[in-house]
C-alpha cells in the first residue's frame, strides 16, 4: 500500500511539472507572437490605404463631380476628426441610425452621384467598395488615441443597441454558432489569434477600436463591414448585405460597448 | 500609374534611418487562378535611393518579397535637410520614384 501511494504521488509530481512547461511554452510563443504585431506595427501597409482615403475624400468624383468634403459623418459637414469614436449613431437627413461605411456611401450617393449599388453590390478589394474601405482607414486614422463615445440619446440608437444585443447572441447556422460563442468569455482564441470578449469594454485597440485593419496574411485592408461580414462566414450564417441592419445593430452594440476605449486604428493583423 | 511610396527619414548621430513602404501587388508568378491558369509573376526587380543624387543603396528583389513591401536602412552621414530618393522598377517595367526630407 505505501508504495501505491508512493507511485501516486510521483505521476502527480510528473504530470504538474509537465502542465507547468506547456503553460510556459505558450506564453512564450504568445510573447513572440506580440513581438512580431509590434515589428509589423513600424511601416503599416495601412497607410498606403490612408493615403488613398485621404485622396478619395479630397478629390472631385462621380457624375455630380463633387469631393466628399461636405459629407456629414455626425459632427457637421466636413467635420473629420473624432466621427469615428462617434459612429455608428443616427442621422436625422436619412431617418436611420448609420455606421461609417453606410454613412459613406449615403454621402457617395447624396453629393458625387455614384449609384450605391456599387458598393453594396460590389466585391471586397475592388471598385467603389474598396475606395469605401480606404476612406474608412483615413477617417478611422483620423480619430486614433481618441476614446469611444457612442451616442444613445436618439430611441432608434438604443432599439438599434437591443437588436445588436439579441444578434450577438443569435445561434444559428449549421454550427449552431452565435457571436458569444467565441466572443463571449475571456481568454478564447482561435489557433494564435485571441479573441476579445465583446459583451464589455474590451480594451484600448481591441475589438470594435481595432477596425479597419491591414491584413499581413492576404495584403488586404478590412474594414469593420468585411469583419463582420467574414465572422458570419465562418459561422457558416448566410452574409449579411452590406451595410445591412444587421452588420450597423451589432456595431452599435460593439461600438457602445466599447465606451472608453480608445481607437488604434488602422492596426495590423497576422 | 502606381501608388505613391511612404518614405520616413530621421537623422540621429551621424547617420539617417529611412523608412519606406511601397505599394505593389508583388504577385510570384507561382499562384493560379480560378480556372487553373497561372497569375504571371509581377514584382518589384530593382530598389535604389540616393542621397542628394547621389546613389547610396541599390538591391535586387525576387518574388519572395511580400506585397506592400516595407525596407528600412540607414545611411550613413545624412543630416537633416538632406534629401533621400527612392526608385523602384518592377519586371513590367513600370517604375516610380518618390523624394522625402530627413527629419
């Protein structure tokens, strides 16, 4: 019996010695991992795509030839700086509670004459709904080190904060997935990529502050619409339209969340 | 036309560091599209940068090197006022040139 006891106790030593080094082990590749974020971080491709947006938003374009320098993202015609910590919210000239992007192409549409159908029919990377994306990253860019501070003083802002909630966790979907299925509990990931837990304020740069970013992996640049638009894909959703109500709910629900925050856009992802 | 480059230069000590990131596809030549025929390999062939004109890097790219490529050296006794220029030429023959002022 003593010596029963004895092997028990020598497999218990063993195998919390071995527990010990995995968990070593993973914060170290998680560290190099970071290390790796941060050499990316000096020479972000995303400023290419800022330029661009910059560009788009200056310049006279469309049938009506006109800049987008009069488009109203929430603060007054014009106003650039801090709309993003500010969006989405509602628009009393549409009648509707608007993310950046819809908002964009209202204004595409209001003040150049460029058919919406364009980019909500369009595909990611090309035409119309790519010049969105790039001025996306520079009014994003525009607002970087500011804090989130969405308003809910409009009822339609806070229904459309309810229904972000409900969609949140809405299972569905052949794997039966909601967005709190991944996004609903501390320290989740996927391979390498940890996820932040989106039902509260995630962190400064994290979450809803870290859109639109530059993807290493593809070349690509994500706005918030396609990172929505990509987690419905892979919970095997049908995707959503863009800048559908569905994608602007949850970006109030993630947007108001993340009050207090502070925007890192444009990051740079894997 | 291509996109325009991003060149950073700040001077410290006796020398400049240069940052520059440039827009290119960088495409290997060894992916296929959809229907199975191969993407032709377009890439940047040539990188050089001069210093007040007068040549200080020159290199060879292959298609290894990503898209939206990033290069950073140093050169030594750059000041501040000194102007850094940077060409790249890619296998189409396509080229673009950017200027920037060290900082």
């Amino acid at each position: 019996m003593p010596i029963k006891k004895l092997s028990f106790t020598a497999i218990a030593v063993g195998v919390m010695a071995l527990s010990g080094a995995a968990l070593a082990q993973e914060k170290t590749s998680i560290q190099a991992i970071e290390e790796y974020r941060e050499m990316l971080q000096d020479g972000n491709p995303a400023e290419l795509f800022e330029a661009k947006g910059e560009e788009l938003w200056k310049k006279p374009r469309g049938p009506k030839n006109a800049s987008l320098e009069k488009c109203d993202l929430g603060k007054g015609p014009g106003v650039v700086k801090g709309a993003f910590v500010e969006l989405p919210r509602y628009f009393k000239d549409t009648g509707k509670v608007q993310d950046l992007e819809s908002r964009l192409v209202t204004c595409m549409s209001t003040l150049q004459g460029i058919d919406p159908k364009e980019v909500v029919n369009g595909q990611w990377g090309r035409g119309e709904r790519a010049n969105t994306t790039a001025l996306a990253t520079w009014i994003g860019a525009q607002s970087k080190g500011m804090a989130f501070n969405l308003p809910q003083s409009n009822p339609q802002e806070r229904t459309m904060y309810e229904v972000g909630k409900r969609l949140f966790f809405q299972r569905g979907g052949a794997h039966d997935f909601a967005c709190a299925s991944c996004h609903g509990e501390e320290g989740k990931r996927i391979r390498l990529q940890d996820l932040p837990l989106l039902t509260k304020a995630p962190g400064d740069g994290v979450g809803f502050a870290a859109w639109p970013a530059y993807r290493v992996s593809n070349g690509q640049m994500w706005s918030m619409q396609h990172r929505l638009n990509d987690c419905y894909r892979q919970q095997r959703f049908p995707e959503p339209d863009f800048a559908s109500d569905v994608t602007v709910a949850l970006g109030v629900y993630l947007g108001v969340n993340a009050k207090g925050n502070k925007s890192a856009v444009p990051t740079i992802k894997r | 036309m291509a996109d325009p480059m991003r060149i950073r230069a700040q001077a410290a000590g006796d020398k400049a560091t240069v940052r520059v990131l440039m827009s290119h596809e960088m495409e290997s030549g060894q992916r296929k599209d959809a229907s199975g025929k191969l993407v032709p390999a377009w890439h940047i062939s040539d990188v050089t940068a001069s210093l007040n004109g007068k040549p200080v890097f020159s290199c060879e790219w292959g298609p290894a090197v990503s898209k939206n490529p990033f290069l950073q050296f140093n050169v030594k006794g750059a000041k501040a006022g000194d102007k850094v220029s940077v060409t790249w030429k890619d296998n189409k023959g396509d080229t673009r040139t950017d200027e920037a002022t060290v900082s």
